[in-house]
C-alpha cells in the first residue's frame, strides 16, 4: 500500500490537470465566440457551436452523434480513473476491475435512452426560443 502523502500528491496531480484541460477548453471556446462574433454568420448557422464540422451541426444526425460521442466519452474517462485507480493505486484484483468495466456499462447502457430524451427536449426548447 502507498503512503497517504502520495496517495494525496496522485489524486491532487489528476484533480490539477483534468482542472487546467477544462480551463483550456474554456479558454479556447471564449476565442472562438469572440472570433465568430465579428464574422456574422447566416442565421440557419447560428445556434451552431463553432467546434462543429459543417455536416454534424443541426437534425438528428447531430444529436444522435453528440449524445453517443457524450455517452462513450464518459465512459472511457470512467474506465480509465476505475482501472487507473483501482489496480495502480489501491492494487485491487482483476475481479474487481471487471465487475467495473461491465457495471458502468450497463449503467451507461440504461441512462442513455434518458439522456437522449433530455437532450432532444433542450434542443427543441432552444430553438423554440431562437425561432
């Protein structure tokens, strides 16, 4: 088992970055709105985010992509501090690490279909507000 200090120096380390790539994105998107403000774009291309490829920005392509690419990014983010965690740090069996992998998936698995019908509601509440 590790010390308790570095235990707290791993966690406070991964606390850090996950903080400053968020702040990054943060950073980067508040330029490209301050870009994009100055260039009007066409109204049909609006309410679209500035990250967006052309092809996935409106209709049920897009939400179902953005849902999906939500859903599987999650997931794999949970994997990675579940596996990282749990076999580097606290060195739990293999059993364990399995019993994750295959209950956040079924996890995933049932709240999608609510997380899909959640954001089928605020996309269609927004450009209600827009229109």
């Amino acid at each position: 088992m590790l010390p308790v200090w570095l235990n707290v120096a791993i966690m406070l380390t991964g606390y850090l970055l996950v903080m400053g790539y968020l702040a990054l994105g943060l950073l980067i998107l508040h330029r490209l709105r301050a870009q994009s403000d100055r260039v009007p774009r066409p109204r049909a291309d609006r309410h679209a985010s500035p990250l967006a490829p052309a092809r996935a920005r409106r209709g049920w392509p897009a939400l179902i992509l953005r849902v999906t690419g939500t859903a599987v990014g999650g997931y794999l983010l949970l994997m990675t501090v579940v596996v990282g965690y749990y076999r580097g740090v606290a060195g739990l069996d293999s059993q364990f690490v399995a019993s994750a992998l295959t209950g956040c998936a079924l996890l995933v698995g049932i709240t999608l279909p609510a997380f899909f019908a959640a954001s089928w509601l605020v996309e269609r509440m927004r450009r209600r507000r827009t229109d």
